[in-house]
C-alpha cells in the first residue's frame, strides 16, 4: 500500500508547529519538525500578525519535512488579511485581542436587530468577529479598506502566500459572521447595508479542496482553515449524544448537527452554528479556555516565578474548594496582563472571598471553567433535545487532568480526554481524504480511535458539584463587575 505524506501547519496562541504526518498499511504516526514564535507585534497603533516571522517559519518547516505529498493551514477564526489590486498585503493583519471592536457588536445588534443578525449568519455576537473588524476598518482607516481587493483569511492567506492560490475555505468562513449558515454563501446584503465591500469577499470552497501544487509536487490543501473544527474532525465521536470541548486557549463546547439552529432562544444563549470540515453544522458555545491559566502563569513569570504547568496542577490539588468563581467570560479577563489580580478584583466586587495564593487562583480558574461547561451543556441540550452521554476533550486541555477531573464531576457526564494534537491530525486527515487516502472523514475518526488512546475520567461526589454550581450561577447572574470596563 502507498505510503502518504501530510505537513500541517498550526498557528496558536504563542506558537505556530509544522508537524508531519505519515499513513501507511492504515496505520498512523507523526512527529513536530519545528515549532516557532507566534507573537503579535504592535504596527500602526494595532496589535497585529507578525506574517514575515511566521513565514520564515513555514519555510523552515517546509525544508524539514523534505519529500511530501501535501500541506495545509489552520489557525483561530476571525482574523484576515487585505491584497490590493497586484495581490500584495496591505498591512499586516490586526489580531483580534486588539481593543480597534470594542463596542461594535453591541452598536451593530441595535441597528439591525440581534435576533434577524444571528438569523442571517448564527454566529454568536462577539467584537473578535470580522464583521466587526471590517466595520472598524471603515472607521478608522477607510483608505485601506478603499485600496483592498481581496480579503483572506489567515489560514488561507497563509497558503496564499506560499503558493499564490487565493481562496476562501468553508469552516473559517463560517467564524466571521458573514456567511449564511443554511446556504454557504455570503450575506452581501449584510455587508452592504453597513457599507461594507462585499467585492472583498470570495467564493467560498470546501474544506479539502486542493487549490495548488509546489515545487516538487506536494498539492496544498485548503483543509479546515478554523482550528476548532480540525480538532473537532479528529474528534473520535461515534455518532451519538455525545459533545466535543476542544480545550486550548479557547474552550469551544459543542455537538454535531445536520443544520444549523437560529432560533431567538438560540441567540439569546449566545450559541455559534459553525461549519465543520464534514459540512455539517458543529452548534457550540466559545468560552475563554486555558487562556487564563496562560496569562496568568506569565504574570507570575513576570514577577520572578517560573511554574510548570504541573506543579500548577499541585498547587491548586492543595487549595480550598469552591472558595471562590468567576466568569470565565468576563470581559476583564480577555486582555493580556495581570490575570491573577483581575480575578481578586472581580472576586472582591462579586462580594466573594479572594483565592490564597497561586494554588487557589489556578483552582478558581479550573472550577469556574468546569461549572462554565455545564451551564454551556445544558444549553446545548435545551436547544437540541439530546442527553449527552459523554463528553470528549480533545487540545491541550485533555492533559489538564486535573480540570478534566472537575469537568466530568461538574457536567456529570464521563469525560474522554485526547487526542491531545487533535488539532494538527484534524488537519491531516482532511488533507488524506482530499488525496483519497481515506475514503471519509468517519474513517480518519476511525483511524484516530484506534491509534490514540484517551483517558477516561468518571463523575465524583455530585452533590458538592450541584452546590457549587448553584452558587457559581448567582455569582455570574450578577454581571461583570464595574471595574472591568476599560481593563
């Protein structure tokens, strides 16, 4: 049997990895080649991509992997990138922890209506989501916008400029809340009446869809452009009630569906009809995830302590239950800076004792994102009438086993934690199917299942977890405290 070769690129939070996979005889392996520095730099008063860094990066990856069959990218949703009429890159793209939305969703919302914006797109409503940028751009810097004529997203824009293909993959431009969630095709009249470009916008191609070929003949692969549903393809779901958390810096919670759900009920819970690498609809709840243990640990950095993401773990195994929650979500919690001082902040405005030291903070975090879990698979299964029988954890966050622990406790469900790399072999598989390496994407998740093995991690002592659940849902039922504006 061939043996086939697939590089994929996966941009996160700090980092970007080009990790090479290789199928052969039905059996799988890979292994990272490199990893480099994501950090966004600050250009024209924005916090934006460093593109010529990450593409020194790709070279790099690109050299090491040698002879291969095919590439692709993916990253977070959201963010893009301007050609103008040449095909060159206006100005570096603007991430979207970047402050340039704040407001605007809100602004928006009560122009069009919030139920018919999330009737015509079913994203949940946030400032990060590109509508947003782009109505920020017509603000702030119309002339940019003016010269543009060809949005990418960043995975795509990423390829694009390794190979010149431009196009627009499906599942990462379903983040941007512009497409239309039954048809996959763009809502232009959305965007013209906020007057908006819509001649910015491409057509939009399906995850898997080959768009070029390198020098030496590896095709590069538009496979799921969004990260959250490569790891959710790698997902090793079997079909039935069950949901995937993908755990990174984001906690994106959600189940499979065969269409998407725009009820009033729907947007008023805040959930996201995105599309998965399959097609289908993944209906889910984006929550900040590991973010906060991230930021938090490099304040402490900062202030002269290095910790390992284990000894955290002990720490926090040593501090008082329950003693404090926070919203996860809170919007003082979503800029870079002093995590640790935010969360006694809010603790303190919320009326609550603050966490003791570095053990109670990391505890607070882990307990008020499992009980944000079970708030979000509750809605879930309100909105779609099924009875989750397990959730799957898959990311980073499937090595967290101590917030794996509390996740299954507080949903009261089993938890099924891995593949951790779910996000890089998502990637690989849709490039193996493009190929027709793998007949499906069932058959990579088959493929996943028999490769990698996850740990299970049973419900305990339920009835702490119902209390403190019915405590965390007063504290986050009162609000953001006051102080968080303008963190």
């Amino acid at each position: 049997m061939r043996q086939f070769q697939a590089l994929a690129f996966d941009f996160g939070a700090s980092t970007g990895r080009a990790i090479l996979g290789t199928l052969r005889d039905g059996e799988l392996s890979y292994w990272e080649l490199c990893r480099f520095d994501n950090v966004p730099i600050q250009r024209n008063g924005c916090l934006c991509w460093d593109v010529d860094a990450l593409m020194d990066g790709v070279r790099e990856g690109v050299r090491r992997a040698g002879s291969f069959d095919s590439l692709a990218f993916d990253t977070w949703g959201v963010d893009f990138g301007l050609l103008d009429g040449s095909g060159a890159l206006l100005s570096p793209p603007v991430h979207y922890r970047d402050d340039r939305t704040a407001g605007l969703a809100k602004r928006v919302s009560d122009a069009l209506g919030a139920e018919e914006l999330y009737r015509k797109t079913g994203t949940q409503t946030m400032d990060i989501n590109t509508l947003f940028q782009l109505l920020a751009l017509k603000e702030q810097r119309p002339e940019l916008l003016e010269r543009a004529e060809t949005l990418l997203f960043m995975p795509d824009l990423l390829a694009y400029l390794l190979s010149g293909a431009a196009v627009c993959e499906r599942t990462i431009a379903s983040t941007s809340q512009m497409l239309d969630p039954e048809r996959g095709v763009w809502r232009t009249e959305l965007l013209e009446s906020l007057g908006l470009p819509a001649r910015l916008l491409r057509p939009v191609v399906p995850s898997g869809t080959v768009t070029a070929e390198l020098p030496g003949g590896a095709k590069v692969v538009a496979a799921a452009g969004h990260d959250t549903q490569c790891a959710a393809a790698a997902a090793p779901l079997s079909g039935g009630d069950e949901a995937f958390l993908s755990c990174g810096t984001w906690s994106l919670l959600g189940t499979e569906l065969d269409g998407p759900i725009l009820t009033p009920e729907s947007a008023a819970l805040g959930l996201s009809n995105e599309t998965g690498a399959d097609g289908r609809t993944q209906y889910l709840k984006n929550i900040i995830g590991l973010w906060l243990i991230q930021e938090s640990r490099r304040q402490w950095r900062r202030e002269g302590t290095e910790y390992s993401f284990s000894h955290l773990e002990e720490l926090a195994l040593g501090a008082e239950p329950f003693r404090c929650f926070i919203d996860p979500d809170a919007p003082l919690f979503t800029p870079p800076g002093d995590l640790p001082e935010r969360i006694r902040r809010y603790c303190r405005e919320t009326g609550q004792p603050e966490p003791l030291g570095v053990g109670g903070t990391v505890r607070c975090i882990y307990e008020s994102l499992a009980l944000k879990y079970r708030l979000a698979l509750e809605q879930l299964a309100r909105m779609t009438g099924k009875r989750f029988t397990a959730l799957h954890i898959v990311g980073g966050g499937a090595q967290a086993r101590l917030l794996c622990r509390m996740a299954a406790s507080s949903c009261g469900v089993p938890v099924e934690a891995g593949p951790v790399e779910a996000t890089a072999l998502g990637n690989l598989l849709v490039q193996w199917v493009a190929l027709g390496a793998l007949p499906d994407l069932a058959a990579g998740r088959r493929l996943i299942a028999k490769s990698e093995r996850p740990v299970r991690y049973e419900p305990e002592e339920a009835e702490r977890w119902n209390r403190a659940y019915g405590a965390f849902l007063k504290i986050i039922n009162r609000g953001t405290p006051k102080s968080g504006a303008g963190v």
